[in-house]
C-alpha cells in the first residue's frame, strides 16, 4: 500500500507544498491538472495555493495568454490564487 492509499482525500495548502504535487517542473500551466496528478497519485487530491512560484498546471491556454497580457509576473507575486482538486475515478470489478 501506498502512503496516502487509504485516505478519502489529501489536502494541499500553501505554495510550496504545491511545488510538492506537481514535481517542482516547469509544465505547460494549461497542461490538466487531473492527467497529472492521476499519473502518479492514488486518492483524491485538493490544492489551495496562493501564487508565489512559477510552477502551475490546469489553467485554460485562453486565461494563460489573458493574465500574462496583464502581468508578466502572474506566477510569482502572490496576487492570484488556485483552488484545484482532483477527483480519482472507482475502478470498475
């Protein structure tokens, strides 16, 4: 059994423990949230994070272009916020 295998959901809070989730990369921020956190992760999954770093995963390419217009700096300066969850599909017996 995995860590976090019999729990009903794990909670995320804070930037840094975001970075945890999404493996500290540099993804695509309109690569899906739920591809990759079903890529390796075995329960449900829920982030809330206030913006301090650049790593950021499922936000539609069409807000990404809006925000950078906006603000060059949108990743980092702590202005904006995500809540994200992932919901882990029952397999079917």
């Amino acid at each position: 059994d995995s860590f976090f295998s019999k729990d009903s959901l794990v909670i995320f809070k804070g930037d840094a423990n975001y970075r945890r989730l999404v493996l500290a990369k540099m993804w695509s921020p309109s690569k899906p949230f739920h591809e990759l956190i079903a890529s390796y992760f075995v329960t449900n999954v829920l982030a809330l994070r206030t913006m301090k770093s650049d790593c950021i995963v499922g936000v539609d390419a069409a807000v990404v272009d809006k925000v950078e217009n906006e603000d060059v700096h949108w990743r980092h300066n702590g202005k904006r916020g995500v809540i994200q969850c992932y919901v882990k599909q029952k397999q079917e017996t």
